[in-house]
C-alpha cells in the first residue's frame, strides 16, 4: 500500500490548509522511520542524457516539500524541515534531489550604458 500512501502525501503536502500539510509531514516523518526499506525504492526509469537514470521515491517526495518549505507560518516549514531531514536520511543518491532543492542561478544583470548617447 506504499503507493497509495504515497499518492496521500502528495495531496496532503500541496493542501492549502496548514493543518493538512503538518500532519502530511508528521506521517512523512513515521513512515522514513518505519518503512526506510520501502522508501528507497525506484518509483520509474527516467531517460536522460547520460542514459536511463532511477528515480526515487524519496525524491519524488522531496520535490513535493518544496512549496512547504515556503509556506508563510514557520510551524508549518518546521514540520517540512523535519521531513525534509528524514527523507535525505533515507536516500544515498540524492545530489540531483539537493542541487533542485538549493539550484542558485545567476543574477539577471542587464548593462546599463552610464553615458546615453546624444542624438545630434
């Protein structure tokens, strides 16, 4: 029933009620320690460049977190901390999942002529 659960969460974790998305990430949390086995499972084969790559359901649910982490009451991304924490505990392979989680892009500079030109 891992699947279904799973598919619970999910919802549970983009609810627009704050209460919803705490017990979403509590049951996140029991289910890292109860079930870490099950958690480390290949949901699907992604293609990619490189070739097939696993993907996993620990980071499928990471990427769910992200909008809780977020969220405007700080008990709410405290309760998405700590089931953040026992997703990465669960994984070995998470780097894509981290650098997604903390993807710095480059600032959107635009050069500013400090001399307009005079039209004459």
């Amino acid at each position: 029933y891992i699947e279904a659960v799973e598919t619970v969460l999910i919802v549970g974790l983009e609810d627009a009620n704050p209460s919803v998305r705490k017990e979403a990430c509590h049951v996140l949390v029991l289910l890292c320690s109860v079930q870490k086995e099950r958690m480390q499972a290949v949901v699907r084969m992604e293609a990619t460049r490189t070739g097939e790559e696993p993907r996993y359901r620990y980071g499928e649910l990471i990427t769910c977190l992200k909008t809780t982490l977020k969220h405007k009451h700080a008990s709410v991304r405290t309760m998405g901390i700590s089931a953040l924490g026992a997703l990465m505990l669960v994984g070995q392979k998470n780097m894509e999942v981290v650098e997604d989680l903390v993807a710095w892009q480059l600032p959107n500079i635009i050069p500013v002529n400090p001399k307009p030109s005079t039209i004459n």
